[in-house]
C-alpha cells in the first residue's frame, strides 16, 4: 500500500476536522459544555488578539493520561503538529527551533491566535515546554518544513538512550 495517498487523506481528514471544529463553535449555542473552542485576550506583537482555544480534541483529552502509552502520546502530539500545519498554510514560514517556540506557537502564539494547546495544561512546564507523562521535556527534530519527530526520554527518564521513544520513526 502506497503511504502517500494515504497521508494526504489524513491531513484532508484532520483539516476538514479542525475547520468544522472551529465554524462550529462561531454558533451559537444554548449549552456551553457543547463548546469546542473558548476565547481569551491574548497579547501578541501586532497588538491584543483574540484567542481561539481548542478544548474538545484528543490532545486535551488524552495526552498524559492513564491507560494511554508515551508512544501514544506522542502520536497524539504529532497529530496536533499535523491539524496546525494543515489550518495554518504558511506553517513553514514559523521559525520553531525547540520545544518552547513549538509549545508557544501550540498554544496560540501563531498568526491566527488558535492555541491547540490550553494556557493551563498540566502537561507544560514552568520553562514552557511540553513534557512527557513523566515530567521530561519532550524533543522535536524538525526534519523539514512540514515534518517534525518527537522524542521523549521514556522509562529511564534519561533523553537519548535506548529506551526513549520516538514518532514517526525515520526509516
């Protein structure tokens, strides 16, 4: 099986997705537990921007919880990185060398003040940074303009040994 087509059919998916879950949340509606996204001031470099929180997703949901793996923690954060790739299509004019510029631009400092990420996520430290279930800042290798590995440091909680987890794996 040919893995580009069905890699294109993902991001078309999770773009689809990510559009409807913000123009649905535009409506509006009786019941606020239905609310998919929240806004909040933000301050960015242009002036205040209206921020776009993303509360209903898999990342909010599931990252870091119990019963879930690292492996799947990552894959969940790699998803992340690919929804923000597809609804922002100059992605890759984003200077993200690290782990706090990626968590920064993750949690709506980005052109369209969409935070993927909420201000108040468990999962991110006082430096900024996302961590894995075990406290560890996470590693991105931003291989090219559209593809970014993550790395955490796994068991051991030591960064680069054998036992560390990567998604996806280089081939």
């Amino acid at each position: 099986m040919k893995k580009g087509p069905f890699a294109l059919a993902m991001i078309v998916a999770l773009s689809f997705w990510g559009w409807f879950s913000i123009r649905k949340s535009s409506f509006p509606s009786n019941d606020d537990s239905s609310q998919s996204i929240q806004s909040a001031a933000s301050s960015s470099p242009q002036g205040p921007n209206p921020q776009r929180v993303i509360l209903k997703s898999a990342f909010v949901e599931s990252y870091g919880q119990s019963g879930k793996t690292i492996l799947q923690d990552l894959e969940t954060v790699s998803a992340l990185l690919t929804n923000a790739q597809s609804l922002l299509k100059d992605f890759d004019h984003y200077f993200l060398p690290d782990n706090q510029a990626i968590t920064t631009f993750l949690r709506g400092g980005n052109r369209e003040a969409i935070a993927w990420i909420p201000p108040d996520h468990p999962a991110v430290n006082q430096d900024g940074e996302l961590t894995d279930r075990n406290g560890i800042a996470l590693f991105f290798h931003r291989e090219s303009a559209f593809k970014i590995q993550c790395r955490s440091a796994g068991p051991d909680q030591i960064m680069w040994s054998s036992d560390d987890v990567v998604y996806p794996q280089s081939p």
